[in-house]
C-alpha cells in the first residue's frame, strides 16, 4: 500500500472507531436507562402500568438527553445527567406506586352498615314479638347467618378482576341465557306466591334477580365488541344489541316471571348502557316508549295490576278489602309516631312484615326518628354510589358499576315509595334491610364488583392518570 492510500484509508479507520465508541456508548446509555426504569417500576405494584409508564418516563428522559447533547455532551453523559435531572428511581416509583395502588372505598360501608343493623334490630324484634310464624322463625338470626356468607362474597367479589367479565362478555352472556333456559324449565319453583325462584338440591335462590345481574354484567363487553360508535343507526350491529338487550325480557315473557321490578330496573340499566356505548337515537327513544306501551299493555288486561294501581291512584274505586295492606301499612306508619310502640311490637296486621313491608313495621316499632334515619342512610348511599360510579375511568368499569348500582339504588328508591303508598305495591326487595337468604348474598356480590372496580381505578392503564400533569412533584425533572 503506498502512501496515497494509506492517507486516503485513515480517515476512514478512524471515523469506523467513532462510530463503534458512540455505538458502544449509545448500548451503554441504553442499559443505565433500562435500569433507572427497572428500579422505578419495582416499587410500583400495578404491572399493568408499568409499560405505559416506561413510555412516559422514557419520553422526559430523552427529552433531557437531547437537551444535554446539543451542549456537546456524550450519550452517556446526556444519558446519566438526564437521570440525575429527574430524581431517584426509587423515591419516584414510590409516589407513582402511592399515587397508583388500590383504592378501596370504605365509605360506601359505613351507610350499608347502618342499614344493615337497622333491618337487623327490626328483625330480631319480630322474634321478640312471638307471634304468628315468629313463635318458631327467629329472621334476625338467619339474616345474620346469610350476612355472614355475605361478607365473605364481598370479600371475594372486591378482590376479583371484573376484566375478566369482559374478557369473556360474550361467552357471560351466552351461557346466562342457557343456564336460565335449563333451571326454569327444570328447577323452578314458586315462593309465596312468586315464581322466578329456583330449587337446585337443598338451596333455594332467586333466578329473576340473579339473571339480570348477569346480563348487566355482560352487556357492556357485548355491545363494546359491536362497536356501535362506528355503525349507522339502522346497521345490522344495532339490531343485534337492541335483540341482545331484549332477550332476557323474552325470557321473562316466556317463564311467565312476576317480578317486574326486577325487569323494569334491568331496562333501564340496559338503556343505559347501550346509550353509553353509543346507542343510536332511532331505538334509544322508542324502547322506552315500546316498554312504557307493553306495561299499559298488560295493565288494561291484568285485574290484579289494576287493582295494585287504582289502591294508590283511584281507591275509591275499591273496596275496602282491595288496599287492605295499603291502609294497614299507612296506619303502621301513623302510629308508631316519634319513638314507636317498643322492640318486640307485633305489628300483626302488618303482611309479610320481615321482607315486603318491613319498613311500615320498622316505623311502628321504633318510630319516625328511625325510619328518617334509614331513608337517609339509603339517599346517602345512593349518592356514593353515583360518587364511586363518577370515578371509575375505564369505560367498561363505569359502565358495570353504573349498571348494578341502578339494580341496587331502584329497589331502595321503589322500595320505600310503595311502602309510604307514594307508588304500587308489588313483591319488594329492600337490599340490606329486610330479610332474605340468596338476595342478600346476591346484593352482597353486586356490592364487592363495585368496589372490587373501584379499588382498580387507579391501577389500569390510561393516558390520563399518568400523563405529565400527573405525575408527582418529586417524580418532575429538576432543572437547575
């Protein structure tokens, strides 16, 4: 090689070896990047963040390296002063890790509770009565027994992963409506007059009420993975969702279930849901209205429903004995006065005084004080369940929570209307405070999926809980 070619090939060796050493410095930069990012993601127990939060944290670090190598800095030293600028890894991923751990709403408990203990002391006063059915049946013991399995279901519902609810809508949805087809056809029976309960072996549980909640559960996967947003009003996906939502009515019909509470509340909450996911205004105004005519419907042709509706609205139309149990509960109500007639009250005229109309008896035996206490404790609630229901991002979540808490709150809400004779009377369910066996458990379970999404909220991924604004003070680049 002369000389000419050894000058022409220098240059070329050298810039192969500043290439290799930035190379070697870029690996390098890289590896004390992913570490720094390692560290910060140890101290924060939601993994489900820790891709999105790599991202977010990566981007303000090679903002810094950017900044700090148009000063001439290496990758390395751009890499390590970028590092330094936004803080220790583990003092950030310990606030992210505060910032995003599970919440759990124990304030939603304390209202439940007071109504919980209330329903009880009005229970265990029918015992201390003695008379009738309550000479043998103490309700407050059992209540406590089904509270008991209660709260383990609670437990058990808070700890669960509801994605997985979404994850599996269709197959949810799918083997709810068989499942109902095969007990009501082959395990139904009726109780107190009521059909929609089913009898598998020893256990006896409400079909009706257990139907729907699973329903609501998976509309809100069924109708996301149709897409609604993105159809034409009159498209076949609509169709589908509106035949989707009307199934377990169908179901209803079919079986000839009477507890049309349970109904009326499940069309509203599956209205709901198909609003939010994108409902087309072409079926969200006429269902309600079709619903509303069907209802007229079977008014005009059901004596029994007449008579539930003339006893509020028309009672001069009747006789006497058609609102018997309107006026003996008005009269409960009436005399129980300020501080009621005493634990152990009979409250004999009163029907069904431990479920239907506990609350008449409740305001008989310890008075209006008490019974105002209750009604608060069920308005506040209603308002945080709305609250929770407000604060749930994930859009499938909110729409779950949104969908049980309508189940929950018209009870409550239709529950004490019929009672104070303000609405129809019909078969009532006074979540947490009458008594109930697989009800309760039922309402226990619809109680924990809430909080069970609730105490999630913090912990999915989503831009807005850990984009910049976010992002604690310490966890902020410093400049200086």
């Amino acid at each position: 090689m002369n000389d000419d070619q050894r000058k022409t090939g220098q240059p070329d060796a050298t810039a192969d070896r500043d290439a290799h050493v930035r190379g070697l410095e870029r690996r390098e930069a890289e590896t004390s990047i992913n570490a720094y990012l390692d560290r910060l993601c140890a101290r924060i127990r939601a993994k489900e963040l820790h891709p999105e939060l790599r991202d977010e944290m990566r981007g303000h670090i090679e903002e810094l390296i950017a900044s700090k190598k148009d000063e001439g800095a290496s990758p390395v030293e751009a890499a390590a002063w970028a590092m330094e600028q936004m803080g220790d890894a583990d003092e950030i991923g310990g606030t992210l890790g505060q910032v995003h751990r599970p919440k759990f709403n124990w304030r939603l408990l304390v209202p439940l509770a007071v109504m919980a203990g209330i329903g009880l002391l009005a229970l265990f006063s029918l015992a201390a009565s003695g008379t009738s059915m309550f000479e043998s049946f103490n309700p407050g013991k059992q209540q406590l027994f089904f509270y008991g399995m209660g709260v383990v279901v609670l437990i058990a519902c808070c700890l669960f992963d509801y994605r997985l609810l979404n994850k599996y809508a269709v197959s949810l949805y799918t083997g709810t409506a068989l499942l109902m087809i095969f007990l009501f056809t082959f395990a139904s029976v009726t109780v107190n007059g009521n059909s929609g309960w089913i009898s598998v072996g020893p256990l006896t549980f409400n079909g009706t009420l257990c139907m729907f909640v699973l329903f609501v559960l998976a509309l809100p996967g069924v109708l996301d993975r149709l897409s609604l947003r993105h159809a034409p009003g009159r498209s076949i996906r609509h169709s589908i969702a509106i035949g989707v939502i009307l199934l377990p009515t169908a179901l209803y019909v079919y079986f000839d279930l009477l507890a049309w509470l349970a109904l009326g509340l499940y069309l509203i909450a599956a209205t709901l849901l198909y609003a939010r996911a994108g409902g087309a205004k072409l079926y969200l105004y006429p269902l309600p209205a079709a619903a509303a005519a069907w209802a007229a419907g079977l008014y005009l042709r059901n004596p029994h429903w007449q008579d539930r509706f003339q006893a509020i609205f028309a009672p001069r139309l009747q006789s006497p004995d058609a609102h018997y149990m309107n006026d003996a509960m008005a009269v409960a109500i009436r005399e129980g006065g300020w501080f009621g007639r005493g634990f152990g009250s009979s409250g004999r005229s009163i029907v069904y005084a431990h479920s239907d109309t506990i609350f008449p008896y409740l305001t008989y035996s310890f008075g209006w004080i008490m019974a105002g206490l209750l009604v608060a404790s069920i308005v506040w609630l209603i308002v945080l369940l709305l609250h929770t229901v407000r604060k749930i991002g994930d859009p499938i979540g909110r729409s779950m929570a949104a969908g049980l808490s309508i189940l929950l709150a018209g009870q409550w809400i239709y529950g004490i209307g019929a009672s104070l004779s303000l609405l129809p009377f019909t078969s009532l369910l006074l979540p947490f405070i009458g008594y109930g066996g697989s009800s309760t458990i039922v309402h226990c379970a619809i109680v924990g999926l809430i909080l069970g999404i609730y105490r999630r909220k913090d912990m999915l991924p989503a831009k807005r809980h850990i984009g910049s604004p976010k992002i604690a003070p310490s966890a902020a680049p410093h400049h200086g």
